[in-house]
C-alpha cells in the first residue's frame, strides 16, 4: 500500500517541547507557515545520551517523519542534537537543514567583561563542537560552563502548569553566582531554556541572556523566500510517545495554534541509549 506523503514547508524537531521556543520565533516572522512539530518525547533527555545512540536516534525519528511528509526544509531545534549530527543528517536529506548551536558568538560580541556563561545540556557543554566555537569567536573570554538535564526536566514542568522552584533555580545557576566576576552574559545553549527566561533573569539579576531562536528565524525567512505563505496552514504536533502530561501541554500548545497531539511511530531502536 502507498501513502501519499504531505508537502510542508517545515519540518521542526527536538526532543521535547524545547524547540517550540524556536517555533515561535519563527512563527513571528512567518506566521502562515505549515510545519509539523516533532518532539522526541521517548528519547528525551538528549543531554545524558551517547553521541553513537543519539546520531542514530535522530536520524530514525527524521526517517519516520519523513515517510509521512515531505517538507521544504528541516529545524533541527535542539543545540544537542545540532552539535552532533548536523554533518550526517544533511547527507541522508535532499532539503536543506537548519540547526541550532550555542550563541557563543553574539555573546562574545556583546560580553563587556570579557566572561560568559554557556547554561546548556551536559552533552552540549562537553562537545568538541561547542569548544570550536568558544575557540574561533570567543578565545579571549572566560566561558562558565554549566550542564544541567534537570533543568530541561523542569521547564518540561512547567510547561505542563507546574511551577519552576527559584531555589532550585538558584542552585542550577550557582556556578555562574559564585564566579568572580560574574558573567554578565549568558547564553541559553539549550532550546528548553529561553521557556523560562524569566525566572532565569530573577535568579541571576541583571545578566544579559543570549539564544539563537531570532537568528534561526531569520535564516528559516531567508531560505523560504515566497513560499511559506500558506492561507490556512497546517499544524501539527507528533510525539514519539502519547502520555496522560500531554494533556497539561494543551493551553501551550493551543497558543501556538496547536490543537490536538498525534504519535509519530517510534524507531525501532531503544529509548534508552545512557
Ligand atoms: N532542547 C534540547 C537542546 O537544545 C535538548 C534537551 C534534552 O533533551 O536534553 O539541547
């Protein structure tokens, strides 16, 4: 039997609902757009797993989604997955693919202390990737670099109407508190963190925080050219893995045009990946 696949303009992935912070900064400049979002909820954290079983898992996950649509380009919305499989991803695609890395670069730019902060996943924090940027656009900084899947857990929470604990919060971001100096900016290396920025900027005062969700935006705008202007485009949201949480994620999901939530068949390989 044959399905006919569906033509989208956009194909936009994470692990969680991380990536719907890049979601929006693209529906900002492009607002009838038709995308498909696809959260890798069965796999998530991304942060604590092998570069072996995360090349493989989103390639897999890609792979699934793509025999159900067809779309102009891919988001890769996750700094984890970006700053690994980004080089094989694009050789198994034949549209063009957008990622998301650490913003190290403007942060550098803006930086007047000469000290940044990188707050990102524990794998994003250790990439060889990630120390090419500091090297070619931030090698007369000193970087701060905190990991923390627990944080990518929390805004998962709160997502879900939970409320984020300032004091946890506090105890996330001690390592940026107790440098002297203080970063005074930070760079949010994980597409779950600008969910939160709020309580961030509570928490560490009057930090200035980088992300690169504008500038994916711009580049996704510039690559669309005149398409991407669909009068009644579609959206949808798939997960690898239906739960009851989801459910909580409605109301969030419903202000970005998100109605219900559908599974995308999950890759054969295994979930777990540690
Ligand atoms: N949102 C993802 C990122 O930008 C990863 C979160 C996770 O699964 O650990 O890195």
């Amino acid at each position: 039997m044959s399905l006919t696949k569906q033509a989208i303009d956009a194909l936009i992935f994470d692990s969680g609902v991380g990536g719907l912070s890049v979601l929006s900064e693209i529906l900002r400049v492009r607002p009838q757009l038709s995308f498909v979002y696809v959260a890798d909820n069965a796999g998530l954290p991304y942060g604590d797993k092998t570069p072996e079983w995360l090349q493989q898992r989103v390639s897999a996950v890609i792979a699934a989604a793509c025999s159900l649509y067809t779309p102009k380009l891919l988001v890769i919305a996750c700094n984890t997955a970006s700053t690994l499989v980004l080089p094989q991803l694009r050789s198994e695609v034949t549209f063009p693919v957008v990622g998301v890395v650490p913003a190290i670069k403007p942060a550098a730019t803006l930086s007047k202390n000469r000290v940044i902060g990188l707050l990102a996943t524990p794998a994003t924090v250790k990439r060889v990737y990630t120390d090419g940027l500091i090297q070619d656009f931030a090698k007369d900084c000193h970087v701060v670099r905190v990991g923390s899947s627990r944080l990518v857990e929390l805004v998962e929470r709160k997502l879900r109407g939970e409320s984020l604990a300032l004091d946890e919060l506090t105890r996330i971001c001690q390592p940026f508190l107790e440098s002297t100096p203080m970063p005074d900016t930070i760079v949010l290396g994980c597409t779950h963190f600008p969910l939160v920025s709020t309580e961030l900027k509570t928490v560490l005062g009057g930090v200035q925080l980088v992300d690169s969700g504008a500038a994916i935006a711009q580049r996704v705008q510039t690559l669309m050219g005149t398409s991407g202007n669909q009068p009644q485009p579609l959206r949808k949201i798939l997960f690898t893995q239906l739960d009851t949480s989801i459910d909580q994620l409605k109301p969030y999901l419903k202000s970005l045009g998100l109605d219900a939530a559908e599974a995308l068949i999950p890759p054969k390989e295994s979930a777990s990946g540690k």
